[in-house]
C-alpha cells in the first residue's frame, strides 16, 4: 500500500502510527500540544522516535467528549498539518469523520483519512478519499450500530455495510485498512476479545490496524492512570502483532516500536 509518498509491505514489517491530539480534551494527552509549534515539536520527536504515520486529530473521541464543529476543529488542524508536512516526510493520517475536514486536511498536506465512523457516516468523506484517492482506515463503532449480541458476528455486519458503501462511492479496494473499534461503545471484555480474535478480520485481505494505547480497557483494568497505561499497551500491541496487527496505533513510540519487533521475530520464528 501507498501511502503519501511511502511504499508499507504489510507482510515484512508492523507499522507504528503516533497519535497527535490537538484537542483541549482528549483522555490521555488533552491540551498538550494545543497550538501549531507544540504539535511540530511533537511530531519531530516522534520522527525521531521511528514513527511510520502521524494521526492527527481535532476532536477527541472518547466517551463524553463534547462535539466540535467543523470550523473549530479545521482551525484546531489545519495550520499543524501545513507546518508538519513540509517539514518532515512522514505520512499525516486524520482522525476526522467529516467530509468537509477531510478534504480541507488532504489540500493542507494530509494523506490518509482515519474514519471512526466507518465509511457509515458523512457520505461526503467518503467522496472525498475516492476523489483524491487516498488511503482509509475503516473503524467499526460499535456506537452506531445495533449490536446482534455476538462480537464477532457484528464485526462482519458492519464491515460489509462499509465495503458496500466504498465500492458505492468508488474508494479502491487496495486503500482500505480495517480497525475493529476497541473501546467504542463496547465494554473491557468485548474489546479483548476482539483483540484475540483479530485474526477474523484477515479474511478480508485488508491491512489490520490496533488501537488500544492508553484506553480505558487497559486503565481501568490496571486501576492506573491514563498516563501510566504503557505497561498495558504493550502487551494489546504484543498480542495485537501475533494475532495479526499490521499498524499499531499509539502514544508511546519507541516502546511500541521495540515490542512490534520482537513479536514479529517471535512469528518469523515460529
């Protein structure tokens, strides 16, 4: 797969994706890197860190989080994106679910969309990443669908809405990547089950991409803070890798990188 100008063998090596969060509010970093010369700073350490894609997001998804507008969350983004990409040349991936900011984001230097709704939301983004054909990552939220009381069941219900709905608006079948939703709308023990079921998703022939870094199934169930999830989310991104993880979504970069590695060699050794 292509993504911006970087070529990413998904059979050779687990790619890390760093979270970038330009939001007042988000559950572990909210408010950190607020502003366009913070996030840069950000972004370079995570370049130096070895990371392969920056996500950068506007609005924070977890529960309760308060909603924002178009107009606030492109001016949360926009100029960070400009900044970020001609300084570096790492692929910017955003964490948007809408249309309008999707399009605003890709001219300002991003590409790769990260839809949390799944290609089942605003029909725009989904015109947008055929338009300027760019990768997107397709998340199952557990949120908006009706569950059928089995986890594994509804992963297959709603990626095939999804992939309907791709092939409807022409996104290619080659820039789809699948994330199953751990945290979103489900409780601790779906999302872990869903990580130890990875595996299902590979019938799909799409890249897999884990997000669980520092999220409430690994705080919680650790009775720690947000803050002090790595230990957790090492062993989701260890895990993750075996059962299939092809990019691994988190905060933390160069312990991710050094965990993804190991477990990879553990694979190639079997």
């Amino acid at each position: 797969m292509i993504i911006g100008k970087k070529t990413f063998d998904f059979d050779k090596k687990v790619y890390i994706m760093g979270i970038l969060n330009i939001t007042p509010d988000s559950f572990s970093d909210g408010g950190e890197y607020f502003n366009a010369q913070k996030a840069l700073e950000k972004a370079l350490v995570m370049v130096e860190d070895g990371v392969d894609i920056i996500d950068i997001g506007g609005e924070s998804t977890r529960p309760g989080a308060t909603f924002v507008e178009e107009e606030e969350e492109l001016k949360r983004i926009i100029e960070p994106i400009k900044i970020i990409s001609k300084k570096i040349d790492i692929p910017i991936s955003v964490d948007t679910y809408k249309g309008e900011v999707a399009e605003k984001a890709i001219e300002a230097g991003a590409c790769m969309i990260n839809d949390i709704m799944g290609l089942q939301g605003d029909k725009k983004l989904g015109e947008v990443v055929a338009y300027y054909d760019v990768p997107i990552c397709v998340m199952i939220n557990h949120r908006i669908m009706e569950t059928s009381g089995d986890i594994l069941k509804d992963l297959d219900i709603f990626l095939n809405i999804s992939l309907r709905n791709a092939h409807k608006l022409g996104i290619k079948e080659e820039k789809i990547i699948f994330d199953p939703g751990i945290g979103f709308g489900i409780t601790s023990e779906q999302s872990f089950k869903l990580i130890s079921n990875l595996k299902k998703l590979e019938k799909y022939g799409k890249p897999i991409l884990l997000g669980a870094s520092r999220k409430r199934i690994i705080w919680k169930t650790l009775d720690v803070k947000p803050s002090e999830g790595l230990p957790g989310t090492l062993a989701t991104t260890a895990i993750g890798v075996m059962n299939g993880a092809n990019i691994i979504r988190v905060h933390d970069i160069k312990e991710n990188i050094a965990c993804s590695h190991i477990a990879k060699e553990i694979l190639r050794n079997k």
